[in-house]
C-alpha cells in the first residue's frame, strides 16, 4: 500500500456529491484508502468551487477532522511546478494538477486518487508515470 493518499479534485468533489458519477467508486476507494487523504491549497479551492453552496460543509468536515491534509506549499516548489505547466501547456495542465504531481514527486511512494485521465499523461522526474487510481 502507498504511503502517502494525495486527493485529487475530481475524487473530492465526488466523494461529497452523491449526485455525481463517481460517487459510488470514491465510497469504496474512500474504504479501501482511509484518510488522512494529502492535498493542496489549489485542489482544495477547485473543490470548494465546484461542491458550491450545497457542498461547503461536507469538504469543511472532512478538512476539520483532518481526512484531508493540504500539505503542499507551493513557494517551496514553485520552480519544480511552473516547469511542469510549461512541459504541459499543450495538454494544458491545471495548477493543481502541477503541485499533485510535484507531491508525487517528493513522496516517492504516493498514489493519487482522481477521476482526471490527464494523470495517465503526465509524468514525474520526467519520465515515471504519476501512480494513480482512476474509476
């Protein structure tokens, strides 16, 4: 097993949304890799948007019971991330998804949780796929 869960937007926002597609997967995957679940500041915003109104307190739960950890801090890494965007521009790679895959890089051993099919593309230290799960 990974020793480091990183969250991905697309699993957060379905994992609180019963409305939504994967819902059903992220409950499963959510049993088979209990949190705590690591993230970014960037992912958290994206999912605070995207749950709106109806879903706020459903991710401040899961953030006040520390399911979810942000862990990242981009000024440490904001060369590593920028780089990647830029090698990515075509795909185009989200913020987010930039400072995921830089955790992944700095915890080797990581698997990101997502419903995103662009981590099947991107790779870290440039040619290593990013160890994720997808629906």
């Amino acid at each position: 097993m990974a020793a480091s869960i990183l969250a991905d937007t697309g699993f957060l926002v379905a994992l609180v949304s019963v409305r939504d597609a994967h819902h059903r997967w992220t409950q499963t995957v959510a049993d088979r890799y209990p949190p705590p679940w690591h993230s970014c500041d960037a992912v958290l915003s994206e999912v605070f948007f995207l749950v709106g109104a109806r879903g706020i307190a459903s991710v401040a739960e899961l953030i006040r019971r520390s399911a979810i950890r942000s862990s990242f801090r981009f000024a440490e890494d904001a060369g590593a991330v920028l780089d990647l965007m830029q090698k990515y521009k075509d795909v185009p790679m989200a913020f987010a998804d930039a400072c995921l895959v830089r955790m992944s890089e700095r915890q080797p051993d990581s698997l990101v949780l997502t419903t995103d099919n662009d981590f099947r593309i991107y790779r870290r230290q440039n040619r290593r796929t990013v160890p994720c799960l997808l629906p």
